[in-house]
C-alpha cells in the first residue's frame, strides 16, 4: 500500500496523516502558527530545500490547507497562510509540542502557551465533551462503525 | 538539514516529528491505541511492507516510544507494546483523527471515542489548563524562549 493509499482508507486518522503527516509539512505548518508566511522564511526556518518546500507547500494549498494571497505585484510574489482547514490543525501540532516537551527536551520549554482569553500561560488539556474532566489514552475507548470493521476484517484475511 | 538534525533543534515540535512524524509511524501507533500488538497484525492492517514496518519499529523501541514483550518461547515470537511515553501520544493521535472526521471524512465518523470516566461518547476538546476554557489557534499565544529565539536569529541570517 503506498502513502496515497492511506488517503482513501475509511479510518480518518490515516487520511490526515496522507496529507499532513510528514516532518516538513509539520515544519511548514509550525512556522504558519509563529507568524511566517513567506518562501525565504519557511526555507531558512526548517532548513528544508527549495523543491521540496514547493512541492510541500502545492500540495498544502490544492489540498485547502493554506492559500496564497499576493503581497508584490511587480514582481508577483505571495505569501501563504493558513486557512480554517489549517488553523484546525493547532490541537495536532499543539499536542506534538507537549509531548515534546515531556519526553524529548533538554530541560526548558521552548515555547509557551499564552492563552488570550484568561492571559495566563498554560498547558493545554484534553478534556471530554461531555463531563469536563481530563482524558487521556487509559480513559478512553474505540468504537468502531460497522464500514470500518467491515474493511479491517478484509485487511485481516486477505493479508 | 535532514530529518536527523530536526531531532537537534531546540523547537520540541521538530523533535518530536522527528521521531514519530511519519505516515507509517502514525500507523503503528494507530494500531497499538486499537489494541494490536502483533507484527502480521501491523502488516495487514498498515499496508506497509516488512522491511518498512521492521525498521520503524526498531526505531520506536531504540527512542522508548514502545517496548517487545514475548509471546511463545519456541518460536520466539514478540509482541509490541506502548511505553509510557508511547501511550502519551494519544492527544496527538486523537488530533489528527479529529481533523480528519471534520476535513476529510466521507461523512460517517468511522471510530467514536468513549470515555470510560463517565460512559459518554465524547468529542475530546482542548481546554486552558488555568481557565478551563476550549481552546483554539485563534485564543493562543506562543511566546517563544531566549534560546529558541537565538537559534530563530540565527538561521535567520545564515540563510
């Protein structure tokens, strides 16, 4: 099965990760979140080369995760930024940066949190829609359609 | 600058997907959170090929995202398990499948998570650990530390 595979399985974490789920394209899409919406920046903030940057940032924009919009006439130059499909990506890069911070960091966070709305830094949660209180991995259950379990249960026996 | 040197930058979003920021990672782990544990089990249900799967895996187990277990002695066979810190990965994962019911979904939510602490399925939302409210990219402030934005200078003038 290759990458554009996953874009059409039924499982919905598998066709978020065919579009966004590669280091660069993470690396794109943290620097949108600090502020940088131009080529040069992106280049020299994640170190990545120009091709793949191009070919990163088309499939980003054909896909509805960013747009561009022009900033210099002559020459044509653009900027790109993200729009409501990418910035509903914060929770995902957000939880990255936290499990980061916990297991891979030398000590200092090098970002904080500052939550607009009460001014504090904070730690974002995961919290349940329907009781309020905090989740995490041991709390919480799967449950399956019947189209998913049907697919999986093909994966199982034709493999 | 490769995928390795992300692993070296002070920004833990850029550790982290080094690590673990690949569609095929993201497989991995997806099967784990859905309580496979068995090497056939990845195969088929992934898509992958052996060798791709073997040398994730291998990384995982080296970074301590998950750990071998056996399971039969003659043959000696191994299970997969998360680790702490694998299992830490959940919000992320959970992110990334939220973004896709939204985004990408043909309609259905293919997989409803239950939270056991009160019985309900649930939307998981990321909440201001200080306030309590929801949280989202428009409410949030990074402020970055002395050091990472040193390292932002930097690569700012070097490019």
């Amino acid at each position: 099965m290759s990458r554009a595979n996953l874009s059409t399985q039924t499982c919905t974490v598998a066709r978020s990760v065919a579009l966004v789920g590669d280091e660069w394209t993470f690396m794109i899409i943290r620097e949108l979140f600090l502020g940088n919406n131009r080529f040069g920046d992106f280049l020299s903030q994640t170190g990545m080369s120009s091709h793949l940057l191009s070919q990163r940032l088309k499939k980003l924009e054909t896909e509805g995760v960013i747009q561009r919009k022009p900033y210099s006439e002559r020459p044509p130059r653009y900027e790109y930024h993200l729009t409501a499909m990418g910035r509903d990506l914060w929770p995902a890069v957000i939880a990255l940066k936290q499990w980061g911070d916990r297991w891979l960091s030398d000590g200092e966070v090098p970002v904080e949190i500052i939550h607009k709305g009460c001014g504090h830094i904070t730690q974002p949660q995961v919290t349940c829609s329907e009781c309020g209180e905090p989740m995490a991995a041991h709390d919480s259950e799967p449950h399956l359609s019947q189209s998913i379990l049907a697919e999986r249960q093909t994966a199982r026996t034709h493999s």
